[in-house]
C-alpha cells in the first residue's frame, strides 16, 4: 500500500507542476501536507484503536511486518480448492492470476459490477461530472490502487478472497460515479423533453423521477444483504450462477452453519452428556452445551463408532470440496446425515449420528 501512495504521490506532483508553469515545488507541497495529514490520520487510528500500541508499540509492529512476510511467503496448511481445482499443498501459485479477479466478481453484486462498467464509456467520452480533469484522476487513482493491489497479492501462494478487501471501497467508489453519471445523462435528456412544446413535466419534477433508479438500486442491494441475514458471506453474485454455481468455483465457508448445528445437538435431550467430533471442533465449542472432539487426519468411521468414541459427528462444507480427510469422506458417504444445515442454497454442515 505504500508503494501505491508513493506511485500515486509522484504521479499528482508531476501533474500540479505541470500544470503550474514556473512553480517547481507547488505539487510537492500541496501533496506533501495531504500526505501528512492522512498519514497522522491513520497513524492516529490505528493507535487509539489497537491497545498493544499502547504498550508494546516496537515489538507489535515488529510481530505485524514478521507474521506479514510469513503469510505470504508460505501457503495454508491444509489443501486449498479454487475452480475445481484442489492444491493439496494449500499453495495457489502465482500464475493461477485469475484467482482474485474470479473472486472479486462472486463476492460483488450486479449493481457494483454495472457500476463499473458503465464508468468506461463515461470517461471515454468525458461525460459530466466526469468531464473535469480532478474528476478523472480520482477514478482513475482508484483503479490504479485496485490494480496494483491485486497485483501484488498475486504473489503470494497463500490466497484468500478475504485478502482482496482493501480495494472494495476504492471500486464501489468507482461504481457509483458510474451510476452517477447514467442518471445525470437521463436528467439532461429529461431537461431537453420538457423544453418541447406540449410537455407538462418541469425540471424539478424530472430530476425528482430520476432519483427512482437510484432509490431501486439502493433497495436492491439492501434486499440482497437482507435475503441472507446474518450470514453475509453466504452471498455469491447471481450473475455468475448465485450459491448454486459456487461450490464448484469458490472453497466455502467461515465457520457459517456450525453455529446451527451446535443449536440443533444442543436441544437433544441430555446434550450435555453428549460428545461431538469436527474438523472445525473450536468453533463447534462455542455453540454447543457438551464435549466436542477435533476430527483427525487419520482417523477412520471404525475408530468413530466404538463406544468410547463421539456420539455425532459433523461435516464441513470445507471437508468434501477439499476432500480432507479422504479415507473418512470415502466412508461418510455410505450413511445418510441425521440433519443438514442449509443457508442461501447451499449445504453447509451435515451431521451424523454415530450410533446409529
């Protein structure tokens, strides 16, 4: 990100001082007291609100830069799928570059990704308000910084969609001047009908009917937040095939759906006495009344169904995408599932009674 601020820097100091014959120093100065002042922002920021500034700031920031270089230097620790593909080494390496493009467009929504496109005949023409020379930077800079963002995450072989979400705010910013721009083109088109003899619509009326796209927009994407609540991450673009194409692109799950389940073994009778095995055991924990136990590598249906072993057990979405583990998998799918947790169409959790 630094390296962006400094492209940025030098790219709008070279432009004030073009633009100002005869003044060498005026855009190193109008841009240096920006840069200061947003830096003192931020800085600002992220002391206040991170308490182990405020003790240990060196060796914070220390831990910061060394877990950093640790995770983009190596890759997850358990098998990774992307696009049908499962990288058991949990590596996504660099020429796989399509992984946080595709991303971007599952995890964005219709009127984002219109937004965006409608940006391009927009400044291609130079359509008001576009058509000021600041206007144009801005959404330009704003695409420079998504670009080389995305870049620069590329290189590491751990990959995340989550990783991508700096440049979210820079492209919804992009898209809103798209849509901007669409609804002054029709206002002005509007304002030239009703100077035609006949037409009763004033102007003030027009611009009012022509906020009603805007106000569709806005009601779209809160009906698309809505429909999924309080799972946000449940949402894929419908564009793209919505939680019905996904499972075969995208590796699923944060944890989503073993909240219900944990709910759901929890209103069995005497739950407390009972014991749950997971792959996801930790996050199990904090939603069910009795024990849980983590699912391991090696372990085998046999092993699970002795007396002494878990009463249920439960599947992750995570597990059957990536296959892991195997052996296990292989012997699950001979038994039907107690209960499946479903949320936005897609299977998430699927538990098993082990005495059955």
């Amino acid at each position: 990100i630094l390296l962006i601020i400094a492209l940025l820097s030098i790219w709008k100091i070279r432009d004030a001082n073009g633009r100002h014959a005869g003044g060498r120093n005026t855009g190193l100065w109008t841009v240096g007291i920006s840069f200061i002042t947003w830096a003192l922002i931020g800085l600002g920021t992220f002391v206040l609100l991170w308490p182990a500034m405020w003790v240990e700031p060196l060796h914070t920031l220390s831990r910061i830069f060394q877990e950093a270089l640790s995770y983009a230097g190596g890759g997850h620790g358990d098998p990774v799928f992307f696009n049908g593909t499962i990288y058991s080494d949990g590596r996504i390496p660099a020429r796989v570059f399509t992984f946080y493009p595709i991303t971007y467009l599952w995890r964005s929504t219709p009127v984002i990704l219109i937004g965006l496109a409608l940006v391009v005949p927009t400044v291609w023409k130079r359509w008001s308000p576009l058509d000021s020379r600041q206007a144009r930077q801005t959404i330009f800079a704003l695409l420079l910084f998504a670009l080389l963002f995305t870049l620069f995450m590329n290189l590491g072989d751990k990959k995340f969609d989550r990783y991508l979400i700096p440049i979210y705010p820079a492209l919804h910013l992009v898209a809103a001047a798209g849509w901007m721009v669409l609804v002054r083109r029709i206002t002005k088109t509007s304002e030239v009908f009703n100077q035609m003899p006949g037409t009763k619509m004033n102007s003030k009326t027009s611009e009012v009917w022509m906020l009603l796209p805007l106000a569709f927009l806005a009601a779209w994407q809160m009906y698309s937040l809505w429909g999924i609540f309080p799972y946000p991450l449940s949402y894929y673009n419908p564009l793209l095939g919505g939680s019905e194409r996904a499972p075969q692109v995208m590796q699923i799950g944060w944890g989503e759906g073993l909240d219900e389940a944990g709910r759901y073994l929890s209103e069995k009778p005497e739950s407390k006495d009972l014991t749950v095995a997971s792959w996801y055991r930790s996050v199990l924990a904090y939603h069910f009344d009795g024990g849980t136990i983590a699912i391991k590598a090696d372990m085998t249906l046999e092993e699970m169904v002795d007396p002494t072993a878990p009463d249920y057990a439960v599947l992750y979405i995570h597990q059957w995408q990536r296959d892991v583990p195997p052996a296990l998998l292989d012997e699950f799918a001979a038994r039907d599932p107690e209960h499946i947790i479903e949320i936005n169409g897609l299977e998430y959790a699927r538990i098993y009674d082990l005495g059955d």
